[in-house]
C-alpha cells in the first residue's frame, strides 16, 4: 500500500515524501482511513510503529479542509501526552506534516515559564499539544478554552495511569465538548485502559497491529548474566566496542542513571542523564547532544525516556532489568523503529532473574544468553538482608516481698563495700 491508496491530500502527500516515507507503516494503513471517516479509534500499538503520524496527518488534513472563519484562531484539536519530551516530540511532527498548509499548532509543558506558552496561545493556534499537569493549570488560569475542540487525542494512555494523571484526565473529559471525534492510542491494554477508553470513545474502531507486550523482530535481543557490583565493569567493556555510536541506557532510578553517568565520564565517555530531577533545558540539551552523537551515552529513567525518538538508534542496554515486564517492551522499543536493525542488551543480576523470568513470559520468547564476557555471575543466590533475630524475652515477672528484701540487703552491703 501507499500513501496515494490513503485518500491524502496533495499538501500531506508531499510532506511525508519529504520526510523520506515511502510506504505507510500498519498502523497508519489501518488508521489514517478510519481517521478521516470521522470514527473514534481505539489503536493499540508498540513505541516505534509510527503511531503519531496514524493520527496527525488524518487530523491535520480533515483540519485543514474545514477552515474557520476570520478572527482569531480557535484551539480545535487537542493532543494530550504524558511526558514533555514526546510532547515536544508530537508537535515536531505536526508541524512537519503540515509544513504546506496555514494550520498552527503549538506545545505546552511544565518546568518552564509560562509566559512564552501564553503569548503564543494568546496569538491564536488550531491545535494543541500538552501535557496534562500545565494544560489544567492554563486552563484554571483563564488562558485556555477547550470548548470549540473537534478532535481529541490520549497519547500513551497506559504511561498516563502509570504516571499517576488518571485524575487530571478525568478533569480534561469534563471540559471537552460531548460532541468531537475521539482517538486513544496505548501500547498495552490492560482492563484499566479499556475501562478508561469506554469512558472517552463512541462506538470506537480498533486497530491492533501487533499482539499486545510483543518487542519487534528487528529488534536483537541478549542478556549477560553479572554480579551487581560489576555492572560498571560490564558496561565498560560493552561500550569498548567501537562499533557502538551511541546509546541508550536505561536505570530504575534517577540516582542511579546519575551514578552510571559519573562512572562513564570518569572512564573518558561522554555521557548525559536525563529524568525527572533535572531542568527542562538540561532534558533537552542532552537529548539534541545524544541526537547529534556529541554525547555517546544518554543515560535515562523509564518515565523520561518516554517520547525519546532518535533516527537510527541502534543500541539499547538495560544496565538494570525493569520490574514490570511492560517496561522491557518500552525500553527496546526504542530502537528498531520503522523497520530499522537495534539491539537490546541486558544486564542481568541473581536478584533480577525473576524479573527476567517475567520478562520471556510476556514477550513469548528466550532472550539468548551471551556468556563469554570477562564478568559473570558468581553469586547466583544472594540472600536478602536479615533482620535480626531476638531471643526469647527473659521473664520479667515481680520478685516475691522476701526476695525483694534479701535483693535491697544485697544491694546495700555492695554499695558500702
């Protein structure tokens, strides 16, 4: 199939050609169709498939047949995402999707002055990319309206209940005009998600295109088995490999991605962190210096790296095993995308094997193990920490009136002695 087979218009045709798209990826096959008939949709599909131009180029092109009147313009569509860098990822797209019509749009997140974001809301723009922590807070200011929205969109839906943002978007529903058209993608769909959609969707179409939790078979995956104090080490000797531009690794914690970043620039690595404890400027800069391979490693926690969208990225590393299966699947998904070769290595300790464990259970599949490395496991049972024991608690029953006597006496002549 191609983009012509899709009914686009001549403005979108020749954007996604000057973007370098040859043939629409499975989800845009099957969604940009049902998009432009106006249905609600219902799209469950893995990071890296080409989920935001599925809905983009649709909304832009419906969008921009129907253009408002004089005046000011009007926010009527509405992208709301968890994270700011795909925030930012998303209207990166829009504007490049619609870089041959007159059609606005504009992003907005917190961690920054909003003063910018007003001007630019102020000015007028047809559609609205944010983030729902600021969206509600421009919105309880008075700066923002939602009442002439058209078409709504919930981006990485199971991310948003994950984040802890079910409650703001419950608060977004209620100032949405009944009657738009609706579109709500998710990489999972576990009940809470279709519960959530039946709360947003009318009589939704469902595109699915792959099994939901499966990774990409153009992703290589391989474990290494490693005590938890080598991972350093192990990570060194991986990055030795010249082979290896740049990558992408990921840690549980924001301390630890700070920890790792430190042990790589010691070892003359450049290499950047990027979470939720650094400045909104900071995630950036250090996402453009990965992007520009001025940084090596870009060092990153599972929340941040969501909305990370590099060309050609082609190495993933878990330097620790996430402890939702789920998140796996995220992590290596950012390689391999749109047809392209990754690899995923993954770093494996004695505690992590049941998380592992969950891991090819979900996937469906073994994750081949690399052994010849200069740093396997040897403790292959650790032992969590034991609280101490306490003994039996002595018998503290009262002395009978004799032998408190016979004790005071006792007590007496010691004291004089």
């Amino acid at each position: 199939m191609t983009f012509e087979a899709l009914n686009l218009d001549t403005p979108f045709l020749k954007a996604v050609k000057e973007e370098g798209y040859t043939d629409p990826t499975p989800i845009q096959a099957q969604s940009i169709p049902l998009v432009l008939q106006g249905k609600d949709l219902l799209g469950c599909a893995q990071t890296g498939t080409g989920k935001t131009a599925a809905f983009a180029i649709p909304i832009l092109q419906l969008l921009n047949k129907e253009k408002t009147a004089g005046g000011r313009r009007k926010i009527r569509s509405l992208i709301v995402t968890p994270t700011r860098e795909l925030a930012i990822q998303i209207e990166e797209s829009f504007v490049a999707y619609g870089r041959h019509t007159n059609l606005s749009c504009t992003v907005i997140f917190g961690g920054v002055n909003q003063n910018p974001q007003v001007k630019t809301l102020q000015r007028g723009v047809d559609i609205l990319v944010a983030t729902p922590g600021r969206l509600l807070d421009l919105m309880n200011q008075g700066f923002i309206s939602l009442k002439d929205i058209e078409i709504f969109v919930l981006d990485e839906a199971d991310r948003m209940l994950d984040m802890g943002f079910i409650h703001d978007v419950k608060k977004l529903l209620a100032a949405l005009p009944r009657k738009r058209q609706s579109l709500f993608f998710s990489a999972t769909m576990p009940p809470e998600i279709i519960k959530l959609s039946d709360t947003i969707l009318n009589n939704p179409s469902k595109v699915a295109v792959t099994p939901e939790s499966t990774t990409a078979e153009t992703v290589t995956q391989s474990v290494y088995f490693v005590d938890k104090g080598n991972k350093n080490s192990l990570l060194l000797h991986v990055l030795a490999n010249q082979k290896i531009k740049t990558a992408l690794v990921f840690t549980r914690t924001k301390h630890g991605a700070d920890k790792v970043v430190k042990v790589l620039n010691r070892s003359g690595i450049k290499a950047e962190a990027i979470h939720g404890n650094k400045a909104q400027n900071a995630r950036q800069r250090a996402l453009a210096n990965f992007k520009a391979q001025t940084t090596r490693v870009l060092v990153a926690t599972d929340i941040a790296a969501r909305g990370i969208d590099v060309d050609e990225l082609e190495y993933v590393i878990n330097f620790e095993i996430p402890n939702i299966a789920e998140t796996y699947v995220h992590r290596i998904g950012r390689t391999g995308r749109a047809g392209s070769d990754g690899t995923a290595y993954s770093f494996c300790d004695a505690i992590e094997k049941a998380y592992l464990k969950d891991i090819e259970k979900l996937i469906g599949q073994r994750i081949p193990v690399i052994s010849e490395h200069p740093f396997p496991l040897t403790d292959h049972n650790p032992e969590p920490p034991k609280q101490q024991q306490r003994g039996p608690r002595p018998n503290r029953q009262r002395p009978s009136p004799e032998k408190a006597k016979r004790n005071r006496a006792n007590k007496s002549r010691y004291e004089r002695s």
